[in-house]
C-alpha cells in the first residue's frame, strides 16, 4: 500500500486526484482494461490473464508503452467480483498503486439509471469502469487489504454457511420423505445419505471450532464479539457477519450507526415529488445477509420479556404492521450494536442507549 494512504483519501465532497483511470472488468480467466486520460480519452486496451505472473508483465508493459512516470498517477477501478480479484489487487498494491473497488450495482445506476445498459461486452464493462471513476471522482474511497484474521474470519464463515446449506439440502427431503413416503423408501434416503450427514456435521463442528479459537486469539476481535453479542437478539453468526460487513468496524466506524442501517436496508427511504408522496419504505439494494440475520435476531426476540420484545407487544396492540415493528426492532439492534461498540462497553438495557 502506498505509505501516505490516509493522507490520499479525500472528502467525499472532493474529486480524488489522478492522471489517468485504469478501468478493469474482470473474471476467473482473465480481465479487460481500459486506461483514460482524465479528460476521458482512451488511451490503451486489451485483455490479460488473471495471473500473477501475466498481471506483472502488465504493469510493466502499461508503464513502458504509455510512457506514465508513476504508478502513482493512476487510480485502478473494478467491480467486486468475489475471489476473482485477488491476484490483480495483491499484485497492483504490491507495486504502490492505488485502487478501488465498486458495487456493480453503483456503476450501472449512476451511469444508466433506471433504463439499463444497452450493449455489453468485457470490453465496453471495462471502458465504463473508467468513465465512471472519472465522472465519479468524488464517489471514490481507496481499496486496501483486509487484516489477514479477518480475511481467515470471512473465509471460514462463508465455508461454514455452505456446509449448513448443503446439510439443510439433504435433510429437508428426508423429513419431508417419512411424512409422505413409505417407510422402505424413508429408510432407504436416510440410510444412503447417512455417512454423509454425519461427515457434514463434523466437518460444520471443525469449522464452529476454528471460529470460536480465531476470535478468541484476536483480542480485538474477541472484544468486539463479546460487545456485539451482549445486545439482546444478536448471537455469534450475527456478530461475525456485523464484523466482516463493517471490516472490524473500519469500512463503518463506530459513529456511522445509521449510515450502516441504511446499507443493512432496515431504514425506510421516503419518496416524494411535488404532491406525490409514497410510504416510505426500505430499499432492495441491501447487503442481503445482514439484513436476514438482522430478521432472524429480532423475530428470535419476539415473546421473550427483553426491552425490544416487549417493544414488539406494545407496538402490534397499537396496531402496527408484524414487518413494519421488526425493521424498526433491526434498526434499534444496529444502534445499539454500534453503540457499544463506541462506547466499549457490555450492553446494559439500563443505560439507555437507544
């Protein structure tokens, strides 16, 4: 990474500095580039393996043959794609370049609206890319590496909602088997697919295990957990999607409740003009996962004699919508959650955060 990072990043009110704008659209087998001026010329494009070796040549040859004297000088910009980005960013901010990764969703609304794209190639994706990192300069936050735990914490995470997926996806046929099929063939699915049920599980044992020890290991990791999970309704599968979504609350900081609320979908937007005025209502354009575990958190609490439960009583008898009480009961876990965070305390109804 560059060594004056923190002094690179701009107010979101300022157009980041650059040259030139590297726009790159890539998959698993390789990516399309487009470098523009910023007064939006294309100056070089083409096509490069998604290889180490091959992405170094690159670099090389993207300094040679555009005669740039710094790598300085130009802002790289992708869309999230996932793993498929690994080789390229570990290879560009090993060289000091700068770079940024956007929401696809971002792009295509900001430069195509409600209408959509009309024509769609690997290379017209990359020329966008650039173009939007141009017109969008002051949309534009620098891309850095997660800790190497956290990437250990995302990566193990995800393995483990796999592995309960692929269980979930064996078991349900097989409840629903002995409801509805004879006992022959009941007993015959369980007895097929029973040393595999029984590798799942222990393989989803190993992968809670390694969970549990890599945060404990990380002391601010653990404390953080700790903090997340003594807010009634959150439990550890939602205090680590909280820490990877919010990149051990760097991506959001401590004082960024509300913003992370409305990245999480549970604030409804209004939408008013002139005299048309809508109800207000949440948007789709959510990080999905935070948002279900968020659900599963508040419906978890309904019944129970906690604050938010008894929140839940006393808004329905007042007439209330069921989903309407619960986005309210996920935005009011999400402050706390940032509050003890904040405030690098346990949660204590008393106290009165929110």
């Amino acid at each position: 990474m560059p060594r004056n990072f923190h002094t690179i990043l701009k107010s979101k009110y300022k157009s980041m500095e650059f040259k030139f704008i590297l726009g790159i659209d890539i998959s698993k087998e390789n990516f399309n580039y487009c470098l523009r001026s910023a007064s939006f010329d294309i100056i070089w494009e083409g096509a490069v393996d998604n290889h180490p070796d091959a992405i170094f040549n690159f670099i090389s040859e993207l300094m040679e043959q555009t005669e740039i004297s710094a790598i300085e000088d130009i802002i790289l910009i992708m869309e999230h794609t996932g793993i498929y980005v690994q080789h390229l960013a570990n290879c560009w901010l090993s060289k000091s370049g700068r770079m940024c990764i956007v929401a696809a969703t971002k792009v295509s609304l900001l430069l195509d609206g409600l209408i959509g794209q009309g024509e769609k190639t690997d290379a017209i994706d990359a020329r966008r890319l650039a173009e939007y990192g141009i017109r969008y300069s002051d949309k534009l936050e620098l891309w850095q590496a997660k800790d190497h735990t956290l990437e250990q914490l995302q990566s193990i995470h995800r393995q483990r909602s796999r592995l309960k997926q692929v269980i979930h996806i064996l078991h349900v046929p097989y409840k629903e088997s002995i409801t509805f099929d004879s006992v022959e063939i009941s007993a015959n699915m369980e007895d097929n697919q029973l040393e595999s049920m029984k590798a799942l599980k222990n393989d989803l044992k190993k992968v809670e295990k390694q969970l549990e020890d890599l945060i404990k290991n990380d002391s601010v990791l653990n404390s953080l957990f700790k903090r997340i999970t003594s807010v009634d309704g959150v439990g550890p599968v939602t205090a680590r999607e909280i820490i990877i979504a919010t990149d051990a609350f760097k991506k959001f900081t401590p004082h960024q409740a509300k913003s992370f609320a409305r990245y999480a979908g549970v604030v409804p937007l209004k939408k008013e003009s002139g005299k048309m005025k809508r109800k207000a209502r949440t948007s789709k354009m959510t990080n999905r996962k935070i948002k279900t575990v968020m659900t599963m958190g508040a419906t978890s609490l309904i019944g129970t004699l906690s604050d938010l439960g008894l929140f839940y009583d006393r808004k329905i008898n007042e007439g209330k919508a069921h989903f309407s009480v619960i986005n309210a009961m996920r935005n009011k876990m999400i402050l706390r959650i940032f509050a003890v965070v904040r405030n690098q305390v346990m949660y204590d109804k008393n106290l009165n955060f929110i």
